[in-house]
C-alpha cells in the first residue's frame, strides 16, 4: 500500500531529517521539527530553538 505526499511535506520530511541544528546557538532539537504555512503563491518553512527562540526560514516562491 502507497502513502501519497505532496512534494511540500516531503521536503519537510527532509527537513525534520537533517536540519534541527539551531544555527544560532547549535543545539539540536531532536524532538522539534520545521512547520509549514503557505499564502498563495508560497510556502514556508520555519524552525523554532526552543533553547534561544531563534528562527530559521526557508521560503519557495512558487509561479
């Protein structure tokens, strides 16, 4: 059986894979993960450290 994603929530997925370091002040959130929102023609992506509330954002403009 096939699970169908979007290629949106894939690349999230990847995200949550490889990308939980805060670049700010390094720690790794293995617990977190990216939150997607989209507004017409984008889509975001944003990471929250829940050590130093710094936030890293990943933006496709989609035309």
């Amino acid at each position: 059986m096939s699970v169908h994603r979007s290629p949106f929530e894939r690349l999230r997925e990847k995200f949550d894979e490889s990308e939980l370091r805060c670049p700010a002040c390094g720690y790794v959130d293995t617990e977190g993960g990216w939150r997607v929102t989209t507004s017409g023609g984008r889509v975001r992506y944003q990471f929250v450290c829940p050590t130093c509330d710094a936030v890293e954002t990943r933006e496709l403009r989609l035309g």
